[in-house]
C-alpha cells in the first residue's frame, strides 16, 4: 500500500511539474499563432477626431492600405471629443489583440497629457507603439495689413507693438495654439491668443482680418496664400517643404531648433503581441514606401515617415517633455 500511494504521488508531482514547465510557454505560443494567422477578422481604426479632418484621412489612407493587403475591412470609428482623449481611452481600454488601433495625433498622444491632468489614460504606459505615419509641417501665416514680410520683420513688429497681434487656433490645446505658444517662448513675443472651433473658421477670419496670425498646417491655407488673401512666412519643419520650397524654415530665419510640425502614428492597447505590432509595422512602412501613398500624403501637405516601433515609442516619449515644458511655460490652459 505505502509503495502505491508513493508511486502514485510521485505520478502526481510529476504531471505538475510538467504542467508548471508548459505554462510560461503558451502565452508566447499564442502570440506566435496570433501573428501567423493575423487578421482574420475586421480590424478597427478609431479616429479620435470628426471625419474629413488630417487625422481621419490618415486613418482612411492608412486602413485602406491594409485592406488592400490583408483583405479584412478596416473599419474607421471616428470618436471625437476632448481634444481625442474619448477616442484614444477606448483604444486603451480595449483587447490587446491587434483588431482595435488608434491613429494617434501629436495632440493625443503628446498634448492632452498636460492640458488634462485626470486623463482616464496614459499615452506612454496604455499604448503599444505601431508606426509613426506622417508629420505635417505648420506653415506661419499673417493677414496682409501686418507689415512683414519675414520672420524677423514679424518679431520685430511684435516687440514694438506687444499684445497688437491676435493669433488663432483651431481650440484651446490645439496643435496650432501650442506651436505659437511655442514661437512665442522662443522669441520673446507677446500676443494675444483667440481660440476657434476648428480651423476653418480662424482661416476664415484670418482672411478677413479679424485676426492677425496663424501657425496651421500646409494644406489649410495654401489657396489663400496663392491669392494673395494672406502671406506666407516660413514653415515650422527642421528642413524646407517640397510643397512650398520658397519658403524658409522658422529655424533658419534666426531661431535654431524650432521645429513645430504636427505628426500621426498608429498606436494599440499596450499588451498587444509584439510580432502582431511588427506585422502592422512592416505592412504600413510597406504603404507609406509606395509612390501612390507619398503622392497621397504630400497632396495633404504631409511627408511620410516609415520607421521601427521604437523609433515612434521615442518621439512619443521626447514630445510628451518638450510640449509639458511649453504648455507649464506659455501658462496655457483649457477652459
């Protein structure tokens, strides 16, 4: 009897160290399956913003793409309201299995965090980087009764005439508002911020003279500067624009470093397998590599940025600092 009940046990423990010795593997063995046979399901890209925005049309740009590829829908979700954060807490909150993506914006993922301190997510820890897009450089504009017609005249002016010029933004936190805040803290300039719902409507005053200035991408007003309606001064990228190549960066009209551009990426619940974010890394720097996409993105004014997932996780983590430093020094608030 002693001699059953210890060979019997000794059976026992051996099939727990076994089971022991599996567990830890199938966790990588799913992950492993998850990515050979991903997707085989729709995908869904959730747009934090309304449709027809730059946001949305790289959302659409880039799902299309993966359509094409993978021949499962990607379904575009636009979820907008406080400044994309309800968009963006849904992503984090949803399964790690690669099916439910964010387009991030800079103001998603780099903004928000210093504009709202009760975010319901964290744009570093909640997310697994995917792929960084695009970025979209702001091209600085002034109505033609501001008599400049360079960035150090536009300094000049402003010192001589603090709280003269008033500057629009598409809302309080907008990219817009923070990239003049920005231009504001580097050239020692004062001027009078006035917040729009959207930016179509600050265009639409800046034209009519209402207000003075704007930081905004590209593509918003590039008609208007063509018809002599408002004057171009120099955009916010580190290097000249293909798009509008007469113009001067703001970093080579006296102020290095500047640098204000907008940016997009691809983003998933933190968790998702990592050979499922390097599949989705691969198929999308795959898109933005073919000349239809770069065609696509530069019509938008936006030039495209293949990299690692690393590389994005990086800029996601520098912009979070280099904006909260801005956001604490310019004292801006959302109201």
């Amino acid at each position: 009897m002693n001699t059953h009940h210890a060979s019997a046990s000794r059976r026992r423990f051996n099939l727990a160290l076994l089971a022991a010795a599996t567990l830890p593997a199938l966790p990588l063995a799913a992950a492993a399956q998850s990515a050979n046979t991903y997707p085989n399901k729709a995908i869904r890209m959730v747009v934090p913003f309304t449709p027809g925005g730059s946001t949305d049309i790289m959302g659409r740009t880039i799902g299309q793409q993966l359509t094409q590829a993978w021949g499962q829908p990607v379904v575009i979700d636009n979820l907008p309201g406080a400044g994309g954060s309800i968009g963006a807490d849904k992503v984090a909150k949803a399964p790690a299995d690669g099916y439910t993506l964010l387009m991030g914006h800079i103001g998603t993922l780099a903004v928000t965090p210093s504009l709202y301190p009760k975010l319901p997510y964290d744009p570093v820890k909640s997310f697994a980087a995917v792929a960084w897009v695009a970025r979209v450089p702001n091209v600085l504009v002034v109505h033609p009764s501001v008599p400049v017609k360079s960035v150090q005249e536009l300094v000049a002016y402003a010192k001589a005439n603090p709280g003269k010029i008033n500057y629009g933004s598409g809302g309080n936190g907008s990219a817009a508002h923070i990239a003049t805040e920005y231009f504001k803290l580097q050239t020692g300039t004062q001027m009078q911020h006035v917040p729009y719902k959207g930016t179509a409507p600050a265009v639409t005053d800046l034209v009519g003279g209402q207000i003075q200035l704007m930081f905004t991408g590209v593509p918003a007003v590039m008609a208007q500067v063509k018809a002599g309606q408002l004057r171009a001064l120099a955009v916010s990228s580190p290097h000249r624009v293909k798009a509008v190549p007469e113009l001067p960066t703001v970093a080579e009209s006296g102020y290095a470093g500047f640098e204000a551009d907008q940016w997009y990426g691809v983003v998933a619940p933190a968790n998702t397998p990592p050979d499922v974010t390097a599949k989705l890394n691969q198929q999308i720097n795959r898109a933005l590599a073919s000349p239809e996409i770069a065609e696509r993105l530069a019509s938008e004014g936006a030039e495209a940025t293949p990299n690692p997932p690393k590389v994005f996780a990086d800029l996601i983590v520098s912009e979070i600092a280099r904006w909260r430093t801005v956001i604490e020094k310019g004292g801006v608030k959302v109201e």
